[in-house]
C-alpha cells in the first residue's frame, strides 16, 4: 500500500487504541481488516457504552484532538454500542485497485 496510507492509518488506529486505554474502561481489542484488496476496516472496541466526541481543545494543547484527526483521514468513522461497550471504526481505502492478499499464516495459540 503506499506510504502515505499507512502512514495515515497507523495514525488512526494510534488514536483509536490511546483513546480507549485513557478514557474507557474494561477489556480494549483492536480488529484491522483488509476488504475486498482495497480499504482497510479498523475497529477498536472496549467496555464504555458512552460514545466518543470531538471536544474543543486549545491550540496549544498536547491532547483533544485525536477523533478529529480520524474524521479528516478515514473516509468514514462511526460508533456503535454493544451490549459489553462501544465499538468505533473508521475505513480508509488504501488504492483504487485491488491489493494481492496476504498468504494467510496458520493460526498460532501462544
């Protein structure tokens, strides 16, 4: 995928899972799917039921600024609560052509 696309999702998902882990509660997964050979599905779930907002920050502040940034890279982002939390995901196409897909390696129980 080029460059600049994962460099944007690696961003998001940064975002995403730092979100959680400071202002959620309970379990926080990270789900990063492939579809179809050309965008990227990103879902981070965790055990909060409020969804997330976009809050004012100052301009000089180091933090608030995160679910903006997702909204302006990924093509579209939401959230959905779940019966154990929330689940927010963002999707962003990484081309306009298909992607070859990874050999998938045989599960492995650590």
């Amino acid at each position: 995928m080029p460059d600049t696309a994962a460099d944007d999702i690696v961003l998001m998902v940064d975002e995403l899972v730092t979100n959680a882990i400071e202002h959620a509660e309970g379990p926080v997964w990270l789900r990063l799917r492939l579809r179809r050979g050309c965008c990227v599905i990103c879902q981070v779930g965790d055990g909060c039921h409020e969804a997330p907002r976009p809050r004012p920050s100052d301009p000089d502040a180091e933090s608030g600024r995160g679910l903006l940034l997702v909204a302006a890279l990924a093509d579209t982002f939401g959230t959905r609560v779940t019966a154990t939390g929330k689940v927010i995901w963002f999707r962003r196409r990484v081309r306009d052509g298909r992607i070859p897909a990874p050999r998938a390696a045989p599960a492995i129980d650590y």
